[in-house]
C-alpha cells in the first residue's frame, strides 16, 4: 500500500470506530483485523468495516475473542487470571497493529522471548521512530499497554486529519439519473402562449397526412381531390356535388336481355319499325 493509502485506512477506520462508541449504548467491535476491512475502491481508496460476529454494545466486556495477533494485551492477560474486563479501548490497539502490518511492518512473534506478543509489537513500533510522516506519532498514542492511556478513536480521527495527504471517506458512487428519470422527477416547464394566436382564425381545413386526421363520420372518395378512382367521374350526376361513385346506378347491369341486344347490334324489332313508320 501506498502511502496515502495508509493515511486513508487510518482516517477512515478512525472514522468508523469513533462512530460506534460514540452510540448510545456504545458497541465494540472486539475482531479489527485486515480481514473484516473491505476495500470499496482503490482509486479513490475507499473502505468499509465489517463482520460484527463478535461485536457488543455496552460497557460490561470480559469475554476473551478476538484474532491472537491483532488482540489487545487486556484480553491476553485473562488467560493468566488477571481482570478480565476491558473497554472499547480494545479497537484501538487492533487498528494500530493493523496500521503498523501495512504502513511498515509487524516484527515476527517469537514464543521463545520474555516479552509478551503485545511488548514485541512495541519493540517493533520503535524502529520506525525516525519516520517523519505523521503517521508513527499516532501509533505511538494507540499502541499503549495500558488502556487508559490510549488514545481514543475521535483523539485517532483528530490527528490522523491533520496529516498530509490524508483522505476523507468517500461516498458510494450512485448512478445519474437517466433522461426519462429526469422528465419524470422534474415538472414541466410551462410554455409562453402567443397572444396573437388566440385572435387566429381557426381553419377547418385538414392538412397533413389523411391517416393522421380524425373525422365523426368516413370520408367518400369524392371528397378527397385526386383520389377518386378511375370511372367515378363519368357516372356521377354533376348537380349533386360530392356524389359517390358507389350511390350510381348500375345502368349495365338493369338493361333487359333484349335492350342488350340493340345495342351491340342496332337493330329494332318488328313492331318497332311499324311503330316508327307509322309516325313517319
């Protein structure tokens, strides 16, 4: 990890743990380790706490849990019969060691040594005194064995803000809305009306496209200029404007067999020469 990587785990876990004893009860989250920090982002460095299997609210805290190498030496000393309460100091020293694993490095826990694994961490804390980035004298104030000497998670968030190239816990990034959520969200804008439309007149005139046209009532074929089909013309009465070419008669189809006949042939029958010589 970088360096401001480092300066953002320390502000924003600060951040985190100065939220959760800060409750009412307060709520110790008792397993801080490398494991239960999710990273949301890398760029920017964003992380989140998580796993709240072993957490408690309140101040009566005396179960021994907790991961061995990252556990507060209060914890520890309840196997050898000492006090076992401890406070939400616990949380402090774990986002210390983790700091330390990821800022610089944890010494190797040797079993052999006089020294308890919390003393050693110490030891190894030391070595870093020369650094001049900020970021030892806040691990100074957390990796204290005795807990009330600690330095609490706000005293933690206060120093670790005022580091160079600190970061400050970033959001969750959330989607735009898109186009038609907007229209949806925002109300319409109202339209200025022209003045001068209103004294318009209105024509009845349809214009446009007739499929795109409503009427009560279906349009004849006679109505419409240019559409009329071919033969309506010559059957239509000229002194009904608009007359249909369905409402003619059908004059071919009423003749008589015989006035058929005349006409392809232009003959006359027998009486009807009499008759047309008669008036002769």
């Amino acid at each position: 990890m970088s360096r401001r990587d480092v300066l953002a785990l320390l502000r924003q876990s600060s951040s985190a743990l100065a939220y959760l004893h800060d409750q009412k009860p307060l709520i110790v989250h008792r397993d801080v380790k490398p494991e239960n920090i999710l990273v949301l982002s890398r760029s920017p460095f964003h992380i989140k706490l998580s796993d709240f299997g072993l957490a408690k609210a309140g101040s009566f805290l005396e179960t021994n849990c907790g991961t061995p190498r990252y556990i507060a030496p209060e914890i520890s000393r309840s196997d050898y019969g000492e006090s076992r309460r401890y406070t939400c100091a616990v949380d402090i020293w774990s986002l210390g060691v983790v700091v330390l694993e990821y800022g610089y490095s944890l010494p190797r826990y040797d079993r052999n040594s006089r020294l308890s694994r919390a003393e050693q961490i110490i030891e190894g804390l030391k070595k870093w005194k020369s650094d001049t980035d900020g970021v030892f004298n806040v691990l100074s104030g957390m990796l204290v064995i005795d807990p009330k000497q600690r330095l609490s998670a706000k005293e933690c968030l206060e120093r670790a803000q005022g580091l160079e190239g600190s970061q400050t816990p970033t959001q969750t990034p959330r989607p735009m809305p898109s186009e038609r959520q907007q229209r949806e969200v925002e109300p319409p804008k109202p339209t200025a009306i022209d003045p001068t439309a209103l004294k318009r007149p209105v024509s009845p005139k349809l214009e446009g496209d007739i499929r795109q046209q409503r009427t009560s009532r279906p349009i004849q074929d006679a109505e419409v200029q240019g559409h009329s089909k071919p033969g309506a013309q010559e059957h239509a009465r000229p002194d009904v404007p608009g007359h249909a070419r369905d409402e003619v008669p059908r004059h071919t189809d009423a003749l008589t067999t015989t006035e058929k006949r005349k006409r392809v042939t232009g003959t006359l029958s027998s009486s009807e020469r009499r008759a047309k010589r008669t008036v002769t």
